[in-house]
C-alpha cells in the first residue's frame, strides 16, 4: 500500500497529503475512493487473517490482530514435529479409550514444515470411534499397534487426537493418510500403542517416547541355538528403536551345566547382551538386559548348555519408538 500518487486529482505535495490552506488559497488534498477502500482492505485484511470478524465500533481490533498474530507465530518453531515435553498416556486397565497429555509438543503441517508448538495438550483418545478422537478409518487393529497423532487446526488453535493402524507399517512422524479430520492442517506422532484382541488398549503406561508394558514373553525354549533370527514382531511396533526387559536361564536336570544365552541386534555381534552361569539341579538365573533394534522387529539369539535340561526365557517390558 502507498500514497495515491497515480491518481493527479488527489492532490499530494511532494507524494503526501496535505490541509487545505484558504489564506494562500490552496486547496487540499482529496483521498480518492480506490485509496481509501484499499487501506480498508489492507486493515480489514490483517483483522481476518487473525481469525477475527471486522466490526465498524471497534477502532481497537489492528492492534488486537496484530498482537494475536506475533503471539501465534511465537509458537511458529524450526523444529521437527513429535518434540514432546512431560508426555504421559496411561491405561491402567485394557480399555478402548485413554488421554493423552504433555505440558508441550510440536505439530507440523508436513514433513519439511514449520513446526507449530502447543501447550497444556490434554486430548482422549477413544478407539471405538472415527474421526477427530478416534481411529482415522474403519475399526482399530486386533492384537496389533495403532499409532496416535496430535492434530492441530493451526489456524484456530483447535487440537484433538487421531489413531491409525500402524501393525505392519512404520508411522511416519506426521500423519500421512487420507483421512484427516475436516480444518486439520498439522500433526505429530506422539504414541505407538499395542492393542489386545478385542481392539483395546493394553495395559502400560508412556512417558516421554517410551512406553512401558506389562512383563511380556517373546520367548521360551530349550534348543541350543547359534545366532538364530528371532522376530519380536508381536510385542514391538515397526516404529521401536529400542526395548528392553529380562532374560532367564534354568538347569532343568540334576546335572551341573554352564548355561548362557546371549542376544545380538544383529548377525555380525552388535548390542550383544548375555546372562550365563554354572547352575545345579533346578536352579535359575535372571537378568535385565536393553538393546536396539536394527531392522525388521527381528534379534538375533544364542543359547548354549554344556549338559541338563536348560530352559531359555526372554521377556520385555518397554521400547522406545521414533
């Protein structure tokens, strides 16, 4: 926008308006109607562009809107979408729906995009519904993962929660599906949660990007094993770079024997984790152990005895996810 300075009826003196003058008998400027209807516009321009309504009474509202506007891109960061501060999702009990919360989290519009923050997310998620609050489409995963994202109309500040079925798929840090709740522009991942066979979900408790279950078997056996694939598809998501629990090792017969079992993130050795021990009849020997997920849900593990019966336990009880 600038001075009419097009239009030679308005009458600028070196580009400006000026007042008429009657003792030198000048006449003042004239502010011609396209001018005056575009600074209208300009104004009324920055007023909707703040989410407000223009009224004629209110000779306060450009302020108003500019304030609303740097308060709002205030919350406009560079970062990526999924940053989550003092996160907590908590099911204490299978249940279809539970309630997310953060103190903050980050949402973009897309992968690449400025992320948008938003404070005090308190949200339910329920998965016997569709929609904004529910599943994306059609009915939640049996015995599977669904992912949650935190959705955001960035325009109006509106938030909600949206899962999608992620059993077999890695869940992309923005939500990338087709179903995006009607004004929603923004999302990030904030969970990835597994569900029992009736489409609940299960018992466990998230803090951070970390989710913790219930004490979880992957594995039992007695068969001596060198570096056997072992695929944990069934406890961890596709998203999980981590997990942790507990190994067991037991001497089932009235033999000494030397049992150990140890686990591999992969066939050439890395994140090796072991318990092993001399173990008489009927003894036991428990562990914790923690490692990361290299590819296809899958470890790697070992497990040798030099004589009895042994028996290998593996059980988790948390992951990390992306």
């Amino acid at each position: 926008m600038d001075y009419p300075k097009s239009v030679p009826s308005a009458g600028l003196v070196n580009g400006r308006f000026v007042d008429e003058d009657p003792v030198a008998g000048t006449p003042g400027s004239l502010i011609p109607a396209s001018w005056g209807n575009g600074v209208t516009d300009e104004i009324r321009g920055v007023i909707a562009g703040a989410g407000m309504v223009a009224a004629e009474s209110n000779n306060t509202q450009l302020l108003e809107a500019i304030n609303k506007l740097m308060s709002t891109s205030a919350q406009r960061v560079g970062t990526v979408s999924g940053l989550l501060r003092n996160a907590s999702f908590s099911i204490p009990t299978a249940a279809a729906s539970g309630i997310f919360k953060a103190d903050e989290l980050t949402v973009q519009p897309a992968s690449g995009g400025a992320g948008y923050r938003m404070a005090n997310f308190s949200k339910t998620i329920n998965l016997a519904m569709t929609g904004a609050g529910g599943m994306d489409v059609g009915p939640a995963p049996t015995s599977g993962f669904v992912a949650l994202y935190a959705i955001c109309n960035s325009l109006t500040g509106e938030s909600n929660i949206l899962a999608v079925n992620s059993t077999s798929v890695f869940a992309p840090r923005v939500y990338q599906g087709a179903k995006m709740p009607t004004g929603y522009d923004a999302s990030a991942l904030i969970s990835v949660w597994p569900t029992d066979a009736t489409g609940k979900f299960k018992v466990g408790a998230q803090r951070g990007r970390k989710v913790y279950l219930s004490l979880t078997q992957a594995y039992l056996g007695s068969a001596i094993l060198n570096g056997s694939p072992l695929s944990v598809a069934g406890v961890i998501p596709v998203n999980a770079y981590e997990f942790a629990g507990e190994m067991v090792i037991s001497n089932g017969s009235t033999t000494l024997s030397y049992i150990n079992m140890v686990l591999n993130a992969n066939g050439i050795g890395l994140g090796q984790q072991i318990i092993a021990g001399h173990l008489g009849s009927g003894a036991g020997l428990a562990g914790n152990y923690s490692m990361p997920v290299l590819g296809n849900q899958t470890i790697y593990m070992s497990c040798q005895s030099t004589a009895g019966l042994p028996v290998f336990e593996l059980y988790i009880s948390s992951y990390s996810f992306s």
